[in-house]
C-alpha cells in the first residue's frame, strides 16, 4: 500500500494562533503592570504638592516648565493659583495661567477618574506657592495635586522592563495576525477550487485529491497510487504488443488509415483525393413549382381596321401574296444568273 500523501503545511493558522497567543499573553502582562502605569499616569503618585481644602504649599519650579493642578471629576468648583515668592515673602502678583500643549493626561489603574483644572509655565527658576479656594460657602472635601510634566515624560515607560516586554508581545501578536490574514487569502485565490478525480482505464475511480497540493506531492511521490497505476497500464500494454505489430484493420474500415497499397496508388495518381462531402443545407426544404408563361395571341390591326370599315374578310390571305411572289422573282433571277454561267462555259 502506498504511504499516505503529508497534508500541506497552513502558516497562515500557525500565524493566527500565534498572534492570538501572543495577544492573550501580552494583556496578562500588561495587566501585572499597574505600579509602572501609575507611576508615569497617577497624579497621587507623582505630584509635587497636594493641597487639601483651603490649604497652600511651597515647592521649587524651573524655567519653561509646565505645572498642572489636577482635581478629581467630582471635586466642587474652586480656584487655584501660583504666586512666586521674592526673598521670604509671597509677590503680589500671581503667575498668569497658560497652555503647556502637553499629551500627558492623568489615569489611574483602580479607575478613578481625574481632570486637569489648571495650567502654568513658569518664567524662571524660583520658588512658588500654590492656594486654593472655594467659590461656595460650603464645600465638600476636596484635593488639588500639582504635577510637573516634563516634555520627555512618555520615555519614563521605558524603565519598567515588564511593561516593555508586555507591550512587545501584544505588537507581535497585532503583526501575526495581519500577515496570517494576507497568506491566507493569497492561498485561497491561488488554490484551485473543487477536487481531482483520477480514473482508470476501464472508467474505476482510483483516488481522489482535494487540492492541487495534494496531486502534486503524489506526482513526486513514486509510492503514491498515481506511480503504481500507471506502472501496471505499461506493463499490461508490453504483454499485448509485446511482438510489435499493431493491428490497424478497425482504422483501415473506418477510413482513418490507408494500407500501402492504397498509399502508393494515391501517390501514382490512379486514386482520387478523398473531399469531404458537404450535405445539401437546404436538402429538406420544398422544391418551388415553375409555370409556364402564357403566349398571347398577336392581334391583327388590319384585320380590325378592315372590319371597322367594312372590307373584305380575307384581308390576311392577300397580305401573304407579296411574299409569295418575291420569293417567285428571287428564285428568276437565280434561273437568269446560271443561264449567263451557261453561256459563259460556252
């Protein structure tokens, strides 16, 4: 028996599982990561200052850089301001508020939820106070944190390894599954749709293949169904015709081969060329019916004009009489001429 044909190899579902794997893997990963997420995300972690209710804080700032007063999303409606301080005392102006441009924006991993209630770029380095105030009578508890954000604040991620790794594994799960996706449909719009049927002399099914894939390792395969049929045909051929002759009297009677007597009295020219014979296309159709025409009787106009004046009846005879006699006087002077050719001879 001949060993079973090896199925194809599928890269695009070892692709696609593995991307699938590694997109699980990844968010279990990036799960476990919540410390290294609050510290680059968390205002609670990373502020500079926290001021409860109506209370103030001092802390050091430096040139151009930007300070932010985040609340949370339930905190009441309050003010807050920065002040620098000149030598031991607050100034009497306070620090205008102003845009950093800044994609940083504050998150939690247990889900509070935070908003950014105010923005400063400090003008120089320096020492600063931050107030704040409540603009009811009565407010609820409530903490403002300053954070500062520095403009290289998303390569602060890159110092966790875990969140590193996590996040690689999720890209290579999120570019598995795309490429998976191409060689996929590449294979199906190059596979040839349907099955191969292998069949006998004799009309007998032997094998069945269901992608071309399939046919072509049996081909290669000298073991497979394909080799071992074939191989029997030959050798069932070799024991028929194994003296050579091949009996050519079916094709002779049915007009697809000549004997060599026929050849030679085709080349001499004593047989004809054999033509196709091209039926009548119009064979069964009906023959049309020829009729003969009529002859119309000539009339005689001068027979009608003699009975209109009242002639006589046998005006055709008397019109035949001058050919008689011309034909008199012709035949006269032929009589005439030989009487000279007499006279002449004489």
């Amino acid at each position: 028996m001949a060993g079973e044909v090896p199925g194809r190899s599928s890269w695009a579902k070892r692709l696609a599982i593995a991307g699938a794997l590694f997109l699980v893997l990844g968010a279990i990963l990036l799960s476990s990561q919540d410390e290294a997420i609050d510290a680059v995300t968390d205002p609670r972690v990373i502020s500079i200052a926290e001021l409860q209710d109506d209370a103030s804080a001092n802390f050091m700032v430096e040139e151009k850089g930007c300070y932010m007063a985040v609340v949370k999303t339930s905190a009441p409606a309050i003010e807050v301001t920065l002040t620098p301080i000149i030598g031991s005392a607050a100034a009497s102006e306070e620090l205008d508020p102003k845009t950093c441009f800044s994609d940083w924006s504050p998150m939690a991993s247990d889900g509070v939820t935070f908003e950014i209630h105010e923005q400063w770029v400090a003008q120089e380095d320096g020492e600063m106070t931050a107030s704040s105030t409540c603009s009811k009578e009565s407010c609820e508890e409530y903490t403002v944190w300053i954070v500062h954000i520095e403009e290289t604040w998303p390569f602060e991620y890159f110092e966790y390894s875990g969140l590193i790794f996590g996040l690689g594994i999720c890209c290579l799960g999120f570019i598995f599954l795309p490429i998976a996706g191409l060689l996929a449909y590449a294979a199906r719009s190059n596979a040839v749709h349907g099955s191969f049927r292998i069949v006998g002399e004799d009309g007998e099914l032997l094998h069945t293949y269901e992608n071309q894939d399939d046919l072509l390792l049996a081909l290669k395969d000298k073991s497979s169904p394909l080799h071992q049929n074939a191989e029997q045909s030959v050798q069932q051929e070799n024991t028929d015709q194994g003296d050579g002759f091949v009996d050519g009297s079916n094709d002779v009677m049915q007009g697809t081969m000549m004997t060599t007597e026929q050849v030679y009295a085709f080349v001499r020219g004593d047989s004809p060329e054999a033509v196709e014979v091209i039926e009548d296309p119009f064979a069964d159709t009906a023959t049309p019916i020829q009729k003969s025409p009529v002859k119309r009787k000539a009339v005689n106009t001068s027979e009608i004009s003699n009975w209109d004046t009242g002639g006589d009846e046998d005006v055709g005879k008397k019109t035949k009489s001058p050919v008689q006699s011309k034909a008199k006087q012709s035949k006269e002077k032929k009589s005439e001429s030989s009487d000279w050719s007499v006279w002449d001879d004489m």
